[in-house]
C-alpha cells in the first residue's frame, strides 16, 4: 500500500504522524482571498513529476491524479510489483474519486475570455473527467483489467476498496489496484464550504478538527492519495509477496431518508454490521474502529449512536483519524484503511486529538484521545457520504 | 522579429513547454520520428504559437511542415 496525505509522503511518515498525534492541518491564505469562509485545510506537499516520467505520460494528470501516482508508485512497490509484471499480467484499477475541479474551472475561463475550443490544449479533458485518476494511472502502469472509477461522495475511496475485494472474493481478478485520490486546490471546495460545514477555528489550525469533541465547529477539508495492492490470498502467497493484511469484510448500504446531507444512524448500523458478517466477526472480535467522525455536529452523532448500539461494553478502541487529517473526502476510506493497517502493523491505536471535552452522544463509546500500544487482530472502517452512501470495511492481521 | 530571434522562441518553447531535448533540434529534425512531437502536442502547439506569435496554426496550412526547419519558415511566413 501507500499514502501521499497531510501525514506524510510515506508509510514510515505516517506512522510517525499517526504515533505521535500530529495534525497536518494549516492555511491557505488564497482561500479567503477567493471568498471562502474558512482557510483551513489539510497541507498535502504537491509531487515533483517532472524528471521523474516523461511528459507525455504526465500531461493528463489532474492534482488528484499526481497524488495517485505517488501513492501507486509506492503500493506497486511495497507489494513486489514491478513494470515487468504489469507488462505481462492483468491488474485491475477501481479508484475513488468524485470532482476535478480545477481543470474544469481553468478551461471554462479560457472558453469565457477566447471563445475558442482550439485555445484550450489537450490536457484539460484527461485532468478534468471524475475518471481521470484511473485513465492515467492505468495508461501509465500499462493496466490490463477492471477499469473504471467509483464515484460515492465521501465513502468513495472505501467503495473501492470494498469492490476491489469483491472482484477477487469472485474470482474475476487476482489483483486490483484500489484506492481513493482527492484535489486539494482551492477551486475544489468552495462549493462545500458555501454549506458553513468548514470549520472556522483559524487561529489554532491543528486544534480545527475535533470529531466527538463538544466545542468543534464544523470539518477541515483535505486531500491526497491512498493506494493499495489487493490480491488474491493464494496468488500473493505463490508469488512470496508481503502481505500486509487481510480484507475480510465490505458491508453497504443506502440511508433511504430524504435529506440529502443528512446522516443516519440506523444506515450506519447496517453498513458496519453487514461489514462483520461478510467478514464472519462480532463487535467483540474487533479491536480498533477508525470513525467516519468528520467534526460535524450532526454526522457525529449519527455515527456515535450506531457505534454505541453495536459496540456498547465491547472492547474495541474508537478514533478518528480526521482530527489530525481533515476530511479527506474522496480519499478517506482508503486513506483511513491506509492508516488502520498502519496501526494493525505496529501494534498501536493512534488517538483522536483534540478531544478534549466529550459530546453527550459519546458517554460510552471507548474512544481515546491519546496513543495506546496495544495488540490490533482486527479494524473496522467506516465511511459515508452525502446521499446517505455508506461503506464499512473489515481488515485481520495476518497471522 | 528576425529569424535568429524566432528559432530561438520557438526552440525555448518546444524546451520549456514540450520538454524537448537541446540536441533533438536541429534544422533537419523531423517533428514527429526525431523530436518526438505526437498529435495531442500539436493540439498544445497551438495554444502555444498563439500566445508566442500572437495568430491561431490552421492545420490545413501544416500540410508538409515535417521538420524544425520548415515549422519555423511556417511561423516566419505568418508572423511577417
């Protein structure tokens, strides 16, 4: 697997980050320049491509693409899989994704000022379709099978994951590249922050993101790439791969409520415990959720009250890591998959700062607010988005 | 603008813009076999001439510009 987030540019970055509580969170100026409400949001380093493949591969990369490369670069690597490979095997690609706003916005005010289709040059239309991460990243690693990109708001990046598990759970492919990418710039988000969903904490940027802390006022955008290798069990073992861990369990589902923002509990509920039942676990064979929990009042509590109704006495340590990475949409079902694992490999439970004083919906949920070194067999990640999409992923520890 | 200071426009742009290398141009390279130059660049091209040259390539007129050399008298022709 590999990440390219506010955390880190590395498996061994992030872990540092995620062991030792730090936020990735700052300002961007422009962004109240531009009329936003907020400038928060989360710092992702922008790649150095240039050099590093040629351009005609690089010039229909969109921001989110270019972090999907970085963390496919990675993934492909840590698991053992080299160009060789890609030439002679078939490797499938379902990534995440769900806007490109800035080519689109870049091209539109050079249609506005020319008037002119044949003044916009050829990149913008590979930078600015949902699909972009996935026509470049299975253009560039020279991918062979399932391709296509899976659009599902902020539960986008685990839909991949979940559906990369079941094209190999039946036996349609041996590998897939999944994952989840998310832009950064500051065209991309003016649209969610008009909601008054950002939070406007500004003089203490790293203290913004408080999932399930009574004071927080509101999320923190952010962004980059998740990647991961998902393979068939026997394929991996017959090519002496490392394996990380095992995905074991994907349960979805739809809210079937009528508001369009609004978060449901009971829809959460049945995502997580569908999740443990493909996956053959009870609430009390987990040890670490990693919640969805963005900083929003409403989405908190909806998520709070379907973990206590599955959880409550259980042993299973909660956090989300949002309150060190922002939301990062499109990319935080992979992402958070990403770090779970991370926690699972190094025998810690990284910790929801800032948390400081609980909300009344969280008296029994065992969250914790500091880093705790402890045995993770088994993770639960959740993730949903708007139109009531919601996903949960189960992942084990291999023995 | 004479012709010293539009081979050299044009080759800073096919350096900076389309990441050319120096030693693939030269008055006899070939566009596409020798400087690598695919269809999707021309489409770049364009944008690029326009901004440089100030007027729009119409490909019609392209027919038989095939090398450096000649991409240049086609530019020269237009801008004087």
């Amino acid at each position: 697997m590999g990440i390219w987030s506010c955390l880190g540019t590395s498996l061994e970055e992030v872990k540092e980050s995620l062991y030792n509580g730090k936020s990735g969170i700052g300002i961007e100026q422009e962004r109240l320049t531009y009329g936003y409400q907020s400038a928060l949001t989360g710092i992702v380093p922008k790649p150095m491509l240039k050099g590093l493949i040629d351009r005609h591969l690089r010039r229909g990369l969109s921001e989110e693409a270019e972090y999907a490369l970085m963390a496919s670069s990675q993934a492909f690597k840590q698991a053992g899989i080299d160009d060789e490979y890609l030439l002679n095997n078939e490797v499938g690609c379902i990534f995440g994704n769900d806007s490109s706003a800035k080519p689109v916005i870049e091209a539109a005010k050079i249609m506005d000022e020319k008037h002119d289709t044949e003044l916009l040059g050829q990149s913008f239309i590979f930078q600015a379709m949902n699909s972009t991460v996935n026509m470049n990243l299975s253009t560039i690693f020279h991918l062979k099978g399932v391709n296509f990109t899976l659009s599902a708001a902020c539960a986008s990046g685990s839909h991949s994951i979940g559906l990369a598990y079941m094209f190999i759970k039946n036996g349609l492919q041996d590998m897939v590249l999944c994952g989840g990418a998310q832009e950064t710039n500051y065209y991309s988000m003016a649209s969610f922050d008009a909601l008054g969903a950002f939070s406007k904490n500004m003089d203490d940027p790293t203290k913004a993101s408080r999932p399930f802390d009574r004071d927080r006022d509101g999320l923190v955008p952010g962004g980059g790439a998740a990647a991961l290798v998902l393979e068939d069990y026997d394929h991996a073992v017959a090519r002496g791969a490392e394996i990380l861990a095992e995905i074991v369990g994907y349960g979805f589902s739809s809210n079937g409520t009528s508001g369009i923002s609004q978060p449901s509990d009971e829809g959460c509920a049945r995502a997580m415990m569908r999740a443990m039942e493909d996956a053959g676990v009870k609430p009390s064979d987990v040890d670490y959720i990693n919640a969805h929990a963005t900083s929003t009042r409403q989405g908190d509590m909806y998520e709070a009250m379907a973990i206590d109704k599955l959880f409550r006495g259980e042993h299973a340590l909660i956090s989300s890591t949002k309150s060190m990475t922002g939301h990062e949409c499109w990319m935080a079902g992979a992402s958070e998959m990403v770090y779970s694992i991370i926690m699972m490999l190094n025998d810690f439970v990284a910790p929801n700062i800032n948390l400081e004083n609980r909300d009344e919906h969280t008296e029994h949920l065992n969250l914790t607010s500091k880093t705790v070194d402890t045995k993770v067999d088994i993770i639960l990640s959740n993730s949903f988005g708007f139109g009531g999409t919601n996903s949960a992923l189960v992942a084990r520890k291999m023995k | 603008m004479n012709r010293t200071e539009l081979e050299e426009k044009v080759k800073n742009f096919l350096i900076e813009d389309l990441e050319i290398d120096e030693e693939k141009i030269f008055p006899d390279a070939k566009l596409k076999e020798d400087m690598g130059i695919d269809s999707l660049d021309f489409v770049d091209i364009v944008v690029i001439v326009e901004k440089n040259f100030g007027f729009k390539i119409k490909p019609e007129e392209m027919v038989g510009v095939d090398t450096y050399a000649k991409f240049c008298d086609y530019i020269e022709t237009k801008v004087n």
